[in-house]
C-alpha cells in the first residue's frame, strides 16, 4: 500500500470514527466542489492534521 493510500485510508477512518459517524463534515465534503470550497474547510484541520511534507506533519498556523 502507497503513502498516500495508507493518508487517505487513515483519514477516510478518522470521518467515519468507529461507526460514530461525523456526518456534518462528511456532508459537507460531499457538497465541496473542490478543496478550497467553503465546505471544503471543515475537513482541512483533518487534512493538515494526516499530510506530511518533506520537513513533517503540516499545520495550521
């Protein structure tokens, strides 16, 4: 498995929380057109949380 299908597995995880769904984020994902959509920025905390660039996890500052 990629490194970027063991993020996206992770995250996709992390939305669906043991069964205890988050299901406002997960709604408005699905009505974000793209990522720098208005409802796209509710995932973007999960987003920066799981992605890494070359110096480590990235943040929201």
């Amino acid at each position: 498995m990629s490194h970027i299908s063991k993020t996206v597995a992770k995250i996709i995880h992390q939305l669906y929380n043991d069964g205890d769904l988050d299901k406002g984020t997960l709604a408005k994902l699905r009505t974000a057109n793209s990522l720098l959509s208005r409802d796209a920025t509710a995932i973007w905390p999960l987003l920066f949380e799981n992605i890494e660039d070359k110096h480590g996890p990235l943040s929201i500052k």
